[in-house]
C-alpha cells in the first residue's frame, strides 16, 4: 500500500499538535506495511525521513497538466481564493461563484504554469492564497507521481482541496484526516465561512473522512452533513521513542502546574489562570507556568495581573521539540482545560512523561484516558480541586502517574494506523 500524503508542517518545524501527529502517522504506517510521499508547502530539509519520503512544494513546478487551462479548472473544480472573497451562504453560491470566477481564473492560471511557488508554510495573512497555491502544486504532484500511490490522504483544511485536485485529476481515492474544525477554532456563531466552506468541500468530496475522536465524528455528521457511513474514527496516539526517562534540573523548589499550548480561545487559558488564583488562596507554594504563544497572550498576562498572581505564574513563550520534554519533565501536573478539543496529543505526551493530568471533559482524549482527571472546562472550582489535591496527596499523585503512564503506554501510533491502514484498504478497489 502507497500513500500520497499532504500535510503543512512536520517536525522539528510546527506550530501545534498537527505536525507532531503527522509525524506518528507517517511512522505507524511505515510499521504497518504502508509508504508515504509526504507533501509539505516548505521543506527546511532537516526533517526525519526515515519513515516517509518528503517532497517539498516549493520545489515543484506547476505543469499544464491537461490540453488547455480550462479543462485542469474544469477537473479540479476549485476556486482560486483570495482573502477578500465575501462568505457565502450554502454550496449552491458557492457553485456559482466558480463559474463567475472562472474566466478570471483562467487568465491567472495560465501564467502560473510552469512557475514555482515559495511557500512559507506559516498561518499568515496570505494563508488562503498559499492553500489556493498548494492545491495547484498538489495537483501537478499527483499527476508526476500517479504511478507512485494507491491512495490520497490530505490533514486539515488546509490540504484538503490538494487532496480534491489530486482525486479529481489521478482518480485515486481520497481520505481526508479531520484533526480539528471551524467549532474547534471559534464559537458557534463566529467561525470563518470561507474555512468552513473547504471542510465541508473536502468531507463530501472525500472517499472516507476520519476523525480524531467520536465527539469530531459527530460534529462532521451533524454541523457539515456528512454520511455517517464514511464517517471513521481513529484516535490519536503518542510516539514513545525514548524521550519519557529525560531527567532535567530544576530551578524552582516549589511544585510546578503547567499549561502548554495555543494560548487561543479554543484552549481555554483564562480558565487556568482562575483556577490558579482559586489554588493560590489556599497555598502560595506552587508555581503556575502557560508555556506558548497566541493570539490571547497579552490579555492572558494581564488577566494575571489584574489577579495578582503575577509573582507566581510565569509565561515560557512557544516551545518546541526537547524544550517540550523539558517542560513536561520539570512539571507536577499538567492541565488542558479546552473549550473545544477534537482530541490533544500534549496530555499523552505529559502522561508519558509521568505527569499527573487533568483534562476537560470537553476533549477527544477525554474518551480513552480513563487515570486522566477529567473535570468540565467552565468548572475552575472543579479544576483548582484537582490540582490541590495532586500536589497535597503524593499517593494520590503518584497513583495517577503510574496508571497514566501505563495507560499511554498501549496507545502507540502502531496499533492506531493499523486501523487506518484498513481505512486504506476499504476504498482501494
């Protein structure tokens, strides 16, 4: 079995769990009989490879693929989009915005053959037009390497229409992985229409769709309308390479409770920084670390202060790679209090690590760690409960690391692309 993958970042270079899992999934598959081309927008070189070959986009390109401009439109049925385009209402628009679009189009594609694209490979202001872009090359790419793959298997929105133009041009089939959707990233009446509009593009066009847990299959089925009959579900997984026994030094003597992630509404920082307060008037010997970046930093620091826990909660930046285990070593309880998660590797990796965890109810991984506390992300109270506890009852603490441990243990990338590779296989014919 062969697979042409697109993906937009992978380790070292990634800015949250999407990379990281694409990094399990390449090297479950790998032990499981499967070979992957791995497409990426920019690829720095100094990625592992040893378990996927890697093709950067920026390297590639564009073909005139097709006798004439208009018949590769009319096959990857796409529309360039730009960052100006108004938000429509239903599919039905959308479709008529393509034909409108479509002599504009023509004009522009017929100077992009030939051209390469540098991709940043970022999540920048241009990002529409990189995906546009991606999915041009990812066409170009499936048509060079028909003969190379059985399957095609596109992460996120970001790839997936990549995965329509190389569907819609090879004949191959198509699975797309859900790692997230538009009601993860914002509330329910605050999502982006255009991001939406890919999903839901990507899901019916798809052969199989598979989601990270069963609370994203239900939101695919229900929010987008997809078939629940092609509707999949695989759990994520942690890569237990060696890096759980990592010993590092400590700079404080007080205990540590550590958020790490996406400091964005989704993740729910200003819940830990409550919780934090509430831990802090019963103990001041504990210390609070948020260690990443985003968008609610500036007002997550200030939260803090306005709380006057400033001396005992401190903000690392992003992290990643051994910095990562670092933190999780020099940590004695982790915490992902997310408003909406489709799953969340970092528990795993904590866990692992030998952490103590408290997760929300409201995430994926809430669905198979059972030695995980699982609390409701809006219940601080519930929350500072928690952590009280695991740093006032070392038997309770060390109960939760043992299990934790052990529990993550069986939950390797092996047994979960495994299933996937049966996914594979379903559509195959």
């Amino acid at each position: 079995m062969r697979v042409l993958m697109f993906g937009w970042e992978f380790p070292p270079h990634i800015a949250g769990g999407l990379g990281t899992a694409c990094e399990g999934i390449v090297k479950g598959l790998a032990h499981n009989g499967v070979e992957t081309l791995f497409v990426m927008p920019s690829a720095s070189g100094d990625e592992d490879q040893s378990a996927t070959t890697i093709i950067n986009a920026s390297d590639v390109a564009v073909d005139n693929v097709s006798e004439t401009v208009e018949e590769y439109l009319d096959k990857v049925k796409f529309i360039h989009i730009g960052s100006n385009l108004v938000p429509y209402a239903d599919p039905e628009e959308f479709g008529k915005l393509v034909e409108e679009d479509k002599k504009r189009q023509v004009k522009d594609f017929s100077i992009s053959f030939g051209q390469k694209f540098k991709f940043s490979g970022k999540y920048g202001a241009n990002l529409m037009e990189e995906v546009a872009r991606y999915a041009m090359v990812g066409g170009t790419i499936a048509m060079q390497r028909k003969d190379d793959f059985d399957v095609i298997h596109a992460h996120d929105w970001l790839t997936y229409y990549a995965g329509i133009a190389a569907k819609e041009l090879t004949g191959k089939p198509l699975v797309i992985h859900v790692h997230a959707t538009s009601f993860d990233r914002g509330s329910v009446d605050n999502i982006d229409t255009r991001v939406f509009a890919i999903e839901q593009k990507g899901m019916q066009i798809a052969d199989r769709v598979v989601t990270v847990s069963d609370l994203t299959r239900s939101t695919v089925i229900n929010r987008y309308g997809i078939d629940p009959a092609k509707v999949v579900t695989v759990h994520n997984a942690v890569d237990f390479s060696g890096r759980e026994n990592l010993v590092v030094e400590r700079g404080v003597k007080e205990p540590v409770v550590t958020f790490l992630g996406r400091i964005t509404y989704q993740k729910g920082p200003e819940y830990f920084i409550e919780a934090a307060a509430k831990v802090l008037k019963r103990t001041k010997n504990v210390r609070f670390v948020m260690a990443g970046s985003g968008d609610m930093m500036n007002r997550a620091i200030r939260h803090a202060a306005r709380l006057g826990i400033s001396d005992r909660f401190h903000f690392t930046g992003f992290l990643r790679g051994a910095d990562v285990q670092k933190m999780f070593a020099l940590s004695d309880v982790y915490i992902m209090p997310s408003i909406s998660e489709p799953f969340g590797i970092s528990p795993l990796e904590a866990m692992r690590t030998g952490v103590p965890s408290i997760i929300s109810k409201q995430s994926g991984a809430a669905e198979i760690l059972k030695y995980a506390f699982k609390v409701d992300f809006w219940d601080v109270d519930a929350m500072a409960d928690d952590i009280y506890a695991l740093l006032s009852y070392p038997a309770l603490a060390d109960f939760s690391a043992r299990m934790g441990y052990d529990e993550v243990n069986a939950l390797k990338w092996n047994g979960a692309c495994a299933k996937l590779k049966q996914v594979y296989e379903s559509v195959v014919k």
